[in-house]
C-alpha cells in the first residue's frame, strides 16, 4: 500500500478567521469552542495545557468513562540546552493504549511561530506504518494537520508522528514554545480517532481524557565531563545552509582507538544536536580509509568535504587538537563537483556594541598537483544571520562589519559566480561593562606579565593578536578596554609599559 506523509498548516494570527464546530444539544453534550490561535502564540513562554472543551462529542452522546479501551496521545515536553539555539530539534507524538485498535485518525497540531517548521521536517511514525496517509495543503506556519486511514485497525502503540521544529538562533534559557492539540471539526475537517466501525466511545475518551500537550523548553547547557580537549564544528548543507556554526564541541575518544580524531568531533556534534542525535551520521572504512557515508542525516554517496583549521583533511582517522576548527559539509553539486569552499581569516570573536570587525575571504582552487590555492573571494555578498546586507567584499576579499545590537551573529557569504560552501564567522555582541578593570588585558581577573605580553602581542601583528586577528589568544573587546591604560592614542605600546610599571609598584593604575 502506497504511504503518503499529510500535513496540512495555517496561519497562527490572533484574530484570523476559525471555523466554529458544532456541537449537540442534549444535556449530557459537551460543547466546543473555537481554536484561538494566541493561545500557542503569545510568546510568554508559558505551557498550554489541552482544554477538553474544544471536543465535540457525537451526535448520539456517548460516556467517555463507558469505553474499554482508553487511548492517550502524549507531545513529547523537549528540553533542550540553549547551545542548540539554530538547530532542529525532533519532537514525537505518541500513541499508547490502543495497540490494534484504531485506523481513522486526524489531529491538528498548533504551536508557537517562533518555531518554524516544513513539510520535510514532517513525518509518521512506526506505530501508523501499516496505514495510509493523505496529502494535505501547505500553507503557513501555526498548525499541522495529521491524518491516517486504513483497512483494518492495523495503528499500533508507539510513535505516531514526528515534527523536526528548528528553535529561533536567539533562543535564551526560560524560553518555552507550547506545542500542543485541539479539536477540530466542520465541513473540511473532522478530527477523530476511531475503529473500522467507526465507534466514538474510544475517541470520546482520547479527546477528553487522553491528550497531553507538550513544549520545547531551553535550558542551560549542564557541564560535560572531559578530558578538557574542546574543538569547534561547523556543519553546512545545501538545502538548510549552517545547521551548526562554530559549535564548541567537549571532544572524547568516543569510538576507543586511542586517537582524538574528525570522526570523534563529528560523532558527537550530532548525538549532541542532530534531531536524532547519532542516526543522522554514519562513517565507513574504504580502501581510501575511514570516510563519511553520513552526514546530518545526508546520504550521497560519499560527495563530503571536511577541513580542519581551513586545511583540507584526506580522512576522518586525522588527528585533531584543543582549539581546531573543523568544518564538514554535503555537495550540492554531486555530479561535476562545483562546490567551492571558502573561508574567512576569523572563524568567531567577542564584540561590543558599536565596534566593527575586519574580515578577509577567500577560496580554494587546485593546481596541477591538486594542490590547494588560496584566492581572493572577491565580489561576495556579506549576509548575516541569513539576512542579506549591502556589504560586499573588495578585490583582496576584504570586508567590514559593524554591530550595534546585542546577540549572536551568523556571517556568510554567497557568490553569483561560485557554487560555495561559504566562509563563516560568529560574532558574539554584548553591551560595553558597566566598569573597567585597568591592566587585565587578558581579562583573567589578575594584573600581571600576561596582560603586558597580550597587549605588546595585540600592538606588534594585530593581524594575529589584534581584536580581528587569526589567532584564538588574541585580544578580546574588554581586553582593549582594561588594557588602554594611560595613552591618548588609543591601545598602543605605551599601555604594554604601564601595565608593566604597575605591576612592580613603580605607578598606580586608574
């Protein structure tokens, strides 16, 4: 029997038109009320429970307690750790209580639009695999319809059905997004949960005693135990771009060879973010070695690339130290293999508000000996957070990018000449201290030879120690401000020898 994923979605504005259920009249009927579409929508991180009062029982009354068979329908409660704000996150409908017991279902999902969400990020679960499902209208976000038929009561326990939601880039600890069911019924819809007899007892329990709204909740990262080697993955692919963007990574020995390794760091960053966690990667030995055969859920048939600190890697076997920076991604062009990989001389930094950062692209192609070249990315579109700016980048690649509001930044590029796998960078912006500690360049919370070696670092090649430079020590925001001691010009080498006198007693800092 032919299988077919249904989903079917609509607007969640407060106002919108709602169609009104009717209800039956006896005395022991139950009445329904409209669907407000605020009630997921209100973006006050509040749960929503079910109201049983939006189901309308049948024509002919029917006793909920009277049935044998007392099904629920539970939405996963999902908390998530707010280092996964990007990500998608899978969440699963699930059925129990009725195990051979139903055929005809139908159930409209409504959650908070912060949350976005597809048709592919929809799919049934291995409790309806032997039904059938019909395809519905997409619309917008708000409400997802699910519907399944069948020939005999073949729905199963289990799960019923998952949503891959992806969580806003933005998401803060206490955020909480309502996922959650309402009753529908009129001329288009009818929302049942039912037998081949199409009995009503059963559904009348479901709908008033059975359902459990669920939510994605963020909460704080909980610390991970290791052995304090920390790495960063960045993760692209053709159809969703960045689903991970300078992810730090607590890397471990997790296959147990003896080797800190790419298949290690990748492993994890998928048990730890992917929807599924570890089913969305998979790597295989080959003559070649030890290669990606899955990534982010992306079976190709082998068309990846990964590099480590920009360079590229020939397996996932090599070996990967503290502070490396790898980047893995899917072809988009599996055929003549276009895609084209480019960098920027930052991979993240640590702003404030109103301060520019200075980047530098290029991209890779290969000599005679397949050899990797360096150019100038040159005429590349800036976007941020997806977002595109009027920034573009000059002949050396070069190009600079002011902050004025707080919040983590996603910056890209795209090219109308090259297929890319584009350069990234993520910038953290916060508000300039309220005070300034003088000398702690560092910004350690100690005034001592350090401060005056990161600030003679910064001043001598500020393209490697300066706020935009290369390496991963170099100064930060604070930094410059803690460091700038006493010059009028700014953060210079003066401030090196100030620092320095203080620390030997010889002047007191400000």
């Amino acid at each position: 029997m032919k299988k077919f994923i249904a989903a079917a979605m609509s607007l969640c504005i407060a106002g919108s038109a709602v169609p009104v259920a009717y209800s039956y009249s006896g005395a022991n009927s139950i009445t329904a009320n409209a669907w407000a579409p605020s009630d997921y929508c209100r973006y006050d991180n509040a749960e929503v429970p079910y109201d049983n009062s939006s189901f309308v029982n049948s024509e002919f009354y029917v006793d909920p307690s009277d049935s044998e068979i007392k099904p629920t329908l539970k939405i996963e409660k999902l908390e998530v750790p707010v280092s996964a704000a990007g990500t998608k996150q899978r969440v699963a409908l699930t059925v129990s209580g009725a195990d051979g017991k139903y055929c005809s279902t139908s159930f409209h999902v409504h959650y908070d639009n912060r949350l976005t969400v597809s048709k592919n990020d929809l799919s049934f679960g291995e409790a309806v695999s032997d039904m059938s499902f019909k395809i519905k209208s997409k619309n917008d976000d708000g409400e997802i319809w699910f519907t399944t038929t069948g020939e005999g009561d073949d729905g199963q326990d289990g799960k019923y059905a998952y949503i891959d939601f992806t969580i806003p880039a933005d998401a803060a600890p206490g955020d909480l997004y309502p996922i959650g069911i309402d009753f529908n019924i009129n001329a288009a819809t009818n929302d049942c949960f039912t037998d081949v007899f199409n009995s009503k007892l059963m559904q009348s329990y479901l709908f008033t005693n059975g359902i459990e709204n669920g939510y994605i909740k963020i909460v704080e990262d909980e610390p991970v135990q290791s052995d304090g080697t920390k790495v960063y993955v960045s993760i692209h692919t053709p159809e969703d771009g960045y689903v991970l963007a300078h992810q730090p990574i607590d890397l471990t020995d997790i296959d147990g060879d003896g080797k800190l390794t790419i298949d290690d760091a990748l492993y994890i960053a998928h048990d730890k973010f992917y929807p599924t966690g570890d089913e969305g990667y998979d790597s295989t030995v080959s003559t070649y070695g030890l290669m990606l055969s899955k990534l982010w859920g992306i079976e190709n048939g082998g068309s990846y690339g990964y590099y480590v600190n920009n360079t590229m890697s020939s397996a996932l076997s090599d070996e990967i130290k503290n502070g490396d920076n790898i980047r893995a991604y899917a072809y988009s062009d599996t055929k003549n293999y276009s895609d084209t990989y480019s960098y920027f001389n930052i991979e993240s930094a640590d702003i404030f508000t109103g301060r520019t950062i200075d980047l530098t692209a290029n991209y890779y192609t290969f000599d005679a000996n397949w050899m990797p070249v360096p150019n100038p990315l040159e005429g590349a579109e800036i976007l941020v957070n997806g977002e595109k700016t009027d920034l573009i980048t000059d002949a050396t690649g070069k190009v600079s990018v002011k902050f004025e509001k707080t919040g983590k930044n996603i910056i890209t590029a795209s090219s109308d000449k090259l297929t890319l796998i584009p350069p990234v960078c993520v910038v953290n912006v916060s508000d300039k201290p309220d005070t300034v500690v003088s000398g702690d360049a560092n910004c350690d919370g100690n005034i001592d030879m350090a401060d005056v070696v990161i600030v003679t670092q910064a001043c001598l090649n500020p393209a490697k120690y300066g706020e935009n430079g290369s390496n991963e020590d170099r100064i930060t925001s604070a930094g410059i401000l803690n460091g700038d001691v006493g010059s009028a010009y700014g953060l210079d080498i003066v401030d090196a020898l100030l620092i320095q006198k203080s620390i030997l007693k010889l002047i007191k800092l400000n």
